[in-house]
C-alpha cells in the first residue's frame, strides 16, 4: 500500500472525476475511486443486486439484467429510507474493495475518490482529506448538462448530500474547481509537489 492515502471529495458534479483523471495521467498516481467500485459490486449476476432487485421489484433491472440506474436514483433520491437501505447495504461491500485495491497501490501517494466522506466518515487509513469545491450554480449546472436531467431531480440531488460548509470543514486541503481546465492543472501541480514533500517526512 502506498504510504500516503489522500481522500479526494467533493459535491455532486464538482469535477472529481477530472481531479482524479488528471492526478493519474500526469503523475501517475494510483486512484481508487469508490463509485467505479460501487458499479462493479452491483455488476449482472452479483449477490447485491439480486437483494436491490428483491427489494425494489424487476422494474429496477434493464432488459439485459443491469441495473436500471435511473429508476434506482428515482426511488432513492426522494426516499431518505429507501437511500439509507441501498447505502447500508452497499457501502460495506464498497470499503472491502477500496482497501483491497489500496493496498496494491505503489505510487508514493495514492487517491481514493469518496464522493460522500462526509456522509460515511473518513476512513482511519486516510491521511489527508482534498475536496474539490466549486459553487452551487456551477454544480448545479454541470449536473444538468453531465447527466440530461430535469431541474427538479439536480436540485434533489444536491440536496440530499451535505452542505458545501461541512464537507469544507473536514478538509485539510482545497481544490477550487471553477476557473477551467489550465488552472486545475496548475493547481494539481501545486498539490501533487505538496503531497511528494509529505511522503518524504
């Protein structure tokens, strides 16, 4: 396992992914991204999306078995009982894999990319916790163009996650994601030369 786990996190639609696609192109670093996890422990034929599709009925799966992402986001997202059955039972079988996958991790540093930190608590083997922030209208418009959904279920989604000062107030660094592609990357720079000088104390 790398000697540096570093938590990347973020609102919904704030640029993790980017944040993490570039840590990892242009440095090299081992990412581990909790919701790539999340799709595999769900993947056809998997034991958790047997007990989704029991619980939420047939109309959860596609023609082809999947899960039917949509439908689920529409079940969950306006249902704080129902989101909190999916995370109970999912988020167990997502923190097994992430400790699985750090610990082959070999760059000096590695990523793991928890979108709700704040929500499930920052795990004891994280060292450093960077959230990448931007403000809400950026988010909320990012959202609409990244995922073609109406204005209503965007404003839902943001609002079932935590607010932006309480995901500032666990974080030992911050990215402001909100003046384009070039200055995330300086920025980045900026971060990856910081987390370097940690690993060598």
């Amino acid at each position: 396992m790398s000697q540096l786990i570093i938590a990347l996190t973020g609102g919904i639609a704030s640029g993790k992914s980017t944040v993490s696609r570039l840590f990892s192109e242009l440095y090299g670093v081992c990412v581990v991204d909790a919701d790539v996890i999340a799709r595999e422990v769900v993947a056809i034929g998997t034991p958790a999306l047997a007990q989704i599709a029991s619980h939420f009925g047939l109309a959860v799966l596609l023609s082809d078995g999947a899960l039917n992402r949509g439908y689920l986001r529409n079940c969950i997202f306006g249902n704080p009982t129902e989101r909190e059955w999916v995370n109970a039972l999912l988020h167990p079988l997502i923190q097994q894999r992430m400790i699985e996958q750090l610990s082959s991790c070999c760059s000096d540093y590695a990523l793991v990319v928890i979108p709700l930190l704040v929500e499930t608590g920052v795990p004891e083997y994280v060292d450093f916790v960077l959230v990448v922030d931007c403000d809400a209208e950026q988010q909320y418009q990012r959202l609409l163009a990244r995922d073609g959904i109406t204005e209503s279920l965007a404003k839902s989604m943001i609002a079932a996650q935590t607010t932006r000062d309480t995901r500032l107030a666990i974080a030992n660094g911050v990215i402001q994601n909100d003046q384009g592609l070039q200055a995330l990357e300086q920025t980045i720079a900026q971060w990856h030369h910081h987390f370097l000088t940690l690993f060598e104390q």
